[in-house]
C-alpha cells in the first residue's frame, strides 16, 4: 500500500469559497445570511481585536483542524482515489457546524469529508444586524496520495 497522506487545495481556493454564501435550501426552517456583517470565527480566535486576524485565525484554525484530524479511507487509497471533496455546511446562530453535506466530489471520499467538516470546533456565530445568524461555507478538501 503505498505511503498517503490528505491535503487541502490551496489555501487561497478554501478562503474564497470559504465565505461563500449560498441560497438557503427549500423548505429549510432558518434564514441563511449570505454574507454576513461579521464572520463566524472559532472560539480560539474569538479575543484577537482586529477583525482580518482574527478571520486569519479562524481560517487557519480549521485548515489545521482538517489537516490533523482528516482520515484518508482505506479503500480508496487503495485503489487510487484522489480529488476535491466540497463540503457545504452551516454555522449557525450558536456556533455550530450543522447540515454538512458533500456537494461534490469521489464518492468514496466524501463520508471523510463530511465527517472532519461535522468535528470542527465551536465558533462564534456570525452576525448580522446585532444579532447572531446562520452562515453557510462551502468547503474545499483536497486528497491526494503521496509517490
């Protein structure tokens, strides 16, 4: 079995679809804000005054988070399974991750991806008007097995 080891698309590419705001699914119960007026951050980031830093923080946080705690299924490295996984979630008003999906991407790749997405630490939510508000990412996660 050859040596592997998970990596994430650059880091330019996750920060820009990162804050993307997508329409809020049918029938869902909860407003999806767009794009905030302040970003959901991790907790661990939540004390650093100046709001790019602490975005930096915070996107850092779960690049690091992704990259230590993502498990490479087996099966597909076996068989030679690389690509992109993007991973649609929810941080919502209380600074949960919620309603992780995979939009798209290898099919034997994505439980992987959801699951590292679903473990992410806690946040504070975004807000928008004074009040905390859903926000929804979408999240690149790039596999790739090593020569």
């Amino acid at each position: 079995m050859q040596k592997s080891t998970p990596s994430l698309s650059g880091s330019i590419a996750m920060f820009a679809l990162l804050a993307m705001g997508l329409v809020n699914p049918a029938g869902a119960q909860t407003e999806v804000v767009k794009a905030p007026e302040v970003m959901p951050v991790l907790n661990s980031c939540a004390m650093i005054e100046d709001r790019t830093e602490r975005e930096t923080c915070s996107n850092q946080g779960m690049l690091e988070h992704i990259m230590n705690k993502l498990i490479y299924p087996e099966n597909a490295q076996e068989a030679g399974i690389e690509g992109t996984v993007f991973v649609q979630f929810i941080v919502n008003d209380r600074g949960q991750v919620s309603e992780a999906k995979a939009l798209k991407g290898p099919e034997a790749l994505t439980k992987a991806a959801v699951r590292v997405v679903q473990e992410l630490p806690g946040f504070v939510p975004g807000i928008q008007k004074g009040k905390p508000v859903n926000v929804e990412f979408v999240l690149p996660i790039r596999f790739a097995l090593r020569d």
